[in-house]
C-alpha cells in the first residue's frame, strides 16, 4: 500500500469542484451581507407607496382649495394657466408662479406658502395602507419586498450557521486542492505533500455532498427571492400584521411613532421605553406598540391591559411570558374562559417556542406535568378552584383573560383566583372593555393587583375628573384604541339596511307586539315561514350575493338560534356549520378555520354572543346583523371580530332592520348608549352604572309604546 502510486486527480473535476466550493461560499457571503439592501429596498418602496398616496390626495383637491381661509388669491389666474389641483400647484416653483399673468410676488408667495401647508398637513395627517383591491406598482413593490425580509429572515439564520461553520476550512481546502491542477509540480511532490493534497480533495468532496453543498438552502432563498405576486398577496392576507410590524421596524420618517396614548404620564413612559426585553421565545414580530406595552407589563409587574379588541392583547402576554422566560422566569398560567381554552393554547404555540400544556377540569397529570417542566398552563375559571399546589410552589406569572369574570369578590371563582395570585410574581389582567364595569368592580380588579392605587381610588372615584383617574391608574392600567395605534386599519363601514315588511310579516309582528313577549318582537320579519315573504330574508340574500361577486367573505350574526337556522337553510351549502353557545371552544375554532380556507363568498353565521369572543376571523370583510342588538358592547365586539389588526380590506357592516317597527326605537336608544359610552368611556378610566340603567324598564316602556301606536293604526 505504501508503495502504490499516488495519481493526480483528474483536473476538470477539480476545477470543477472548486468552482463550485468558491460560489457556494461567496453566495452564502452575499446572503448575509443582504439584510442592508433588502431594508433599503423596502424603504424606497414604503417612501414610493406614500409619495403616491400623497399626491393622489393632492390631486384630489381642486385648486379652488387654496383659497379656503379666504385670503383673496386669484384662483382663476392658476385656472387659465393650466393648474386644476393642489397637487400641480405644488410642483411650481416661486419664479413659475410669478410668470403667471396677473400674479406678482406677493401672491406668488401667498401661494406658495399655501400650497406648503397644505402638503405639510396631508402628509402629516394621510392613513396609508396596502390596497388589496387593484394594487398599484407601489403596493405590489412594497409587499414583494417585505415578504422577502419576513422569508428570508430565518433563512439568513442558517445561512450564517453554514457559512460559520464551513468557510474557514472551505478556503484551506480550496488551496489545497489547487495545488493538484499543477501537472509538472505533481510530479516532484514527495508522497506526504502528495497524501496532504488528496485529503483535502476528499474533505472537500464529503464536504460538497453534505449540507454545505447540496444547495437545499440556496434553493429555499432563491424561491424567496423569484415569489410571484400571487404568492405574496396571499401571505400577506393571511398574515397583515406581520407586514405591518416590519413596515414600523424600517423606522419611516413618516411612520407614526405614536406607542404611548392612554394618559400614562411622561416619566413613567420613559421609564419603560428604557426597559430592555430579551424575545428569543417570541416567532413573531411586535407592532411598536405591542413592544411598549409588553414592556409596560414586565416593568411594572402586576397590571390591568385595556386594549381594544383587535389590537393584540394576547400576543402582548404571550411576550411578556416569554421575556420572563429569557430572564430566567419558569412557570407561567394563563386563566381564561372555557371558550377560548383551545385558542389559547394554539396562540401560544404559533407566536412562541414556548410549551404550552392544557390543564382542563381535574387533569392532575396535567397540572403534574407543567409544575415539573415549566412554560405555560393554560386552564380555566372553573379548573382553578379545583387545583392542588404544594405550599411553598410558585408561579412566575399569571395571565388573566377576560378579567371582569373576577369582577365579585364572593364567587368560587374569584377566591380561587386570588388564592393563586398569592402564589405568583408577576400579574396580568386583560379585559378589552373593562370601562363597562361599575366603579366598585374596577377598583376591585385594581386592588387584587396593587392595593395601595386602589385604595387611592377610594378616595376620589365619585369625585375626580377623567385626567386624575388617568394619572391615578397609570401604574396599574394601560388602554390604548384601534384609532390610537393602528393607522393602516382600513376603513368600516356601517350601514342601516331598512327593509319594508309584508302583509304577512305585519300580522306576525302585530301579534308579537300585543303578546309582550319582547323576544318574539325583536324576531320581527324572520318569524315568517316562508322565507321568500321575509324582507329581511330576501335583502340578507342580496347581500351575500353582492359579497361573493365582490370576493368577500360574510359573517352573519343573530342573536337567535332560529333565526340562524333560518339564515342556514336559505344560503345552503355555502354556509359554515351554526356557532352557537352549545357548540365546543374547540369546534368554533375548527369552523373558523375551515371558513378561512373556504372559497369567496362564503358564510360564517353565529350567535353574536358564541361567536363575539375569542375568535379571529380576519378573512371576513362583510358583517351582517339580522336584527338590532340592545347593547353597544356586545355589537362592538362582534364587529371586532373581523375590524382588527390584520384586517386588509375595508369592512362593510350591514344592520337589517324592519321599517315601522320597535327596530327603529331600539336603534335610537343604541346610537345614545354608544354615544354616552364613546363620550365616557375613552375620556374616563372607569365606566359608572349611568352606562348600565335598569335594561327591563326601558323595554317595558317601549312595548307598551309600540302597543299603544299600533293599537292607533
């Protein structure tokens, strides 16, 4: 063997192979060193997107808008000059305004610090948000470029981890077998140097035909890179939020900042915007705001998330727990509803990498399980007061959802609850309408979190002004609005679907009416057999109709199992399976998803009640009320529903209501109760029993009201 004579390798395959060494370690170079320019990209393409949107506003504007303030410009001379919107006026220079006839200078300079203002104020005041209707150049770039930095991220990671460990040895073994393509030299090498060389060619081989060369990573990043329109719109309509978050993190100078509304004063604020947070844990990316209010909830350890629905709440939490974890933290709870156990835990594991076990009713190897591995627990109100932990156990954090379920301090439920509160450091209360409550059941859910705010509260709750309750509650209390935070949201609208009733419908009605029975009135038109005599039926048909044809997806909600069936029966099989409240947590979510795979069109109906909580149904853009709800409340969380982050088109909200009947009292009596509420509730930190008056007496008075006037007829 020793003797055996060591031949030169054949040099087209060695040019061959490392050719192909030297590019696959260059390109892996090229992919790290990529970040900086897919980040410019996306910036020039944001900047594009709203330079458009800039102007197209401008362009709106008839030149006549200049002279608004009344300030005696000649608009007309602008006019015979050819200027017909602010938009071409902006685009003169001082000097082209003084070459037009009839201008001098100081209309000119008028004008043009006019037109400045203007601008100023349209650029500062503009929404600007992705069409997914007819998307222009500027959208189309702008997505494409934001799925390639979300995509590509992950792939950068592994890039680095190949290059790292390959590129080192990649060089020293390219030099290596460089040297067997000298055909003289091989002959005068002694056979060590000879051994040397053919090692390096067999290392660089095997490395070749493993991970470093078998061009799966390579081939996964030029898929990012060559993604088709159709492929990126369909991500992004899956996943809105996430485009949106990395639209913030490319720190736009026209990006509002705006993180901290809600009355928190500005030292408290600066303190926890200096509070650094560790996300490892976390698979998604935060929304500005949800970082603020992550760190919000570390920094000051035991509070009260307001949020509107829509806005995040539970991956706000989900990131608090997971910024604990990278400190050090072990064990985390979160208690919620049986109604939105299942999305819970599905949250958990879809934005984190944390472990998330279900303790539900007397699981104890359940609960067994999470005190011996850590992460997450996620149980229930009623599963609560049934554990048994050891004395000295602790819990470094526990998430309560839907807080007001612990508003009375006497239930089982609540003394369960602050029977654990005493066994954990960390507190989170959430509630997206905690200023419904009473006085006394706000400050309750303060107390259990920090006693000492609550019992100043005491002392000024009937007394204080909105400003003083906020500055009060800062410590303890974070609430921030859709307005407030998410300025791409697109628009909803709303509106009154008035439909004019049969003979037949009349007579049931009528009857309805004279027997009192108040549910029977508000079932006006649906109580028909006949569908096609249904006014209300024959108009929510349309609708769908006009959805599909728009590819939109329905939502229609009733308070009525009836009327639901009847909602069913008429739409056929492009109806979902009914959610109402007899059907499992885990079913309603397994019906959303299907829904959100369903082709346009499509219709998801539901109790407002079954389904007005704990879902997301992001792929419906049409809402659709059989009949008038009696409080704002639980509309508003209806419609949050599908009006949340993550939403791409504009939501149409349509309110089937019946002409001439009690549906036009119950309209008048909602539109005041959002009215005292809107006015309340986002100026004040706690609502007061004015939100709340006694419901049966205003419906005793409008039945009889509506007896009396068709008893006139």
């Amino acid at each position: 063997m020793a003797n055996e004579k060591l031949n030169r390798p054949n040099s087209n395959k060695i040019k061959s192979m490392i050719e192909n060494a030297a590019r696959i370690d260059a390109r892996l170079r090229e992919i790290i060193e990529s970040e900086h320019i897919q980040r410019s990209t996306a910036q020039e393409a944001a900047q594009n997107l709203f330079d458009e949107r800039v102007r197209s506003e401008l362009e709106s504007m008839d030149i006549e808008h200049i002279n608004r303030a009344k300030q005696g410009i000649r608009v007309s001379l602008l006019r015979d000059a050819g200027i017909q919107n602010v938009y071409q006026a902006s685009k003169l220079t001082f000097s082209q305004i003084c070459d037009i006839d009839g201008l001098g200078e100081q209309s000119a300079g008028k004008i043009r610090e006019i037109i400045d203002q203007i601008t100023k104020n349209t650029k500062e005041s503009i929404r600007v948000h992705i069409r997914v209707e007819n998307p222009g150049e500027t959208d189309n770039a702008l997505i494409r470029s934001l799925y390639v930095i979300i995509h590509s991220r992950s792939l950068r990671e592994q890039c680095i981890n190949l290059y790292n460990e390959n590129h080192v040895n990649v060089q020293q073994e390219i030099l290596i077998a460089k040297k067997s393509l000298n055909g003289f030299g091989w002959l005068f090498r002694s056979r060590s140097k000879k051994e040397q060389i053919l090692n390096g060619i067999e290392s660089l081989t095997s490395r070749l035909s493993g991970d470093f060369g078998n061009g799966t990573l390579l081939n996964s990043w030029e898929q990012v890179e060559k993604v088709t329109p159709t492929a990126y719109w369909a991500d992004y309509k899956q996943n809105a939020s996430n485009y949106y978050a990395e639209l913030e993190n490319l720190e736009l100078s026209w990006e509002k900042q705006d993180t901290t509304p809600g009355g928190l004063p500005a030292q408290l604020a600066a303190e926890i915007e200096a509070h650094s947070l560790d996300l490892q844990y976390m698979k998604a990316t935060l929304r500005n705001y949800q970082t603020f209010g992550t760190k919000y909830i570390v920094h000051q350890q035991k509070t009260l998330l307001g949020d509107e629905m829509g806005l995040g709440k539970t991956i706000q939490a989900i990131a608090s727990m997971a910024a604990l974890k990278a400190e050090g933290k072990t064990h985390f709870m979160v208690v919620c509803p049986a109604s939105v156990l299942i999305n819970w835990c599905r949250e958990i594991q879809k934005h984190s990498t944390l472990e998330v076990t279900k303790v539900h009713g007397n699981d104890e190897e359940a609960l067994l399980h999470w005190r011996e591995n850590g992460d997450v627990a996620v149980t229930t109100y009623e599963s609560i007061s049934r554990f048994q932990l050891p004395e000295k156990f602790r819990i470094s954090m526990v998430v309560t959802d839907e807080a007001q379920y612990a508003k009375n301090p006497e239930t089982q439920r609540t003394k369960a609850l602050i029977k654990l509160l005493q066994k954990t450091e960390y507190i989170l209360f959430m509630s997206g309408t905690p200023l419904e409550n009473r006085v006394e059941e706000m400050c309750f859910l303060v107390s259990c979190l920090q006693p000492e705010i609550a019992k100043q509260l005491e002392d000024v709750k009937y007394i204080s002004t909105a400003e003083q309750f906020r500055q009060q509650l800062a410590p303890v209390y974070l609430r921030r609005t859709r307005d407030d935070v998410l300025q791409e949201l697109p628009d909803l609208i709303e509106k009154e679907q008035w439909c004019v009733l049969s003979k037949q419908e009349q007579t049931a009605y009528y009857d309805a009416v004279m027997s009192g029975n108040f549910m029977a009135i508000r079932q006006v038109s649906w109580q028909v057999d006949d569908l096609n005599t249904s006014a209300k039926a024959v108009r929510l048909l349309e609708l769908c109709e006009q959805a599909k044809e728009q590819k939109r997806k329905v939502i229609v909600f009733s308070f009525f199992r009836t009327t639901l069936q009847k909602v069913t029966q008429l739409l056929g099989d492009r109806c979902m399976e009914p959610i109402t409240g007899s059907i499992s947590p885990q079913r309603r979510q397994e019906i959303v998803d299907e829904f959100s795979k369903a082709e346009d069109g499509a219709v998801l109906v539901s109790q407002v009640q079954a389904g007005g909580t704990g879902l997301n149904i992001q792929s419906a853009s049409v809402i659709i009320f059989c009949e008038p709800q009696i409080k704002p409340s639980i509309e508003n969380q209806a419609i949050s529903r599908a009006y949340r982050m993550g939403q791409v088109r504009d939501v149409l909200v349509y309110r089937l209501l019946a002409d001439d009947t009690i549906d036009e009292q119950i309209m008048e009596i909602l539109r005041n109760k959002q009215d005292l509420f809107d006015n309340f509730a986002d100026e004040s930190v706690v609502g007061t029993e004015s939100l709340k008056p006694s419901e049966q007496a205003w419906i005793s008075n409008m039945i009889e009201a509506e007896k009396n006037r068709l008893q006139k007829i």
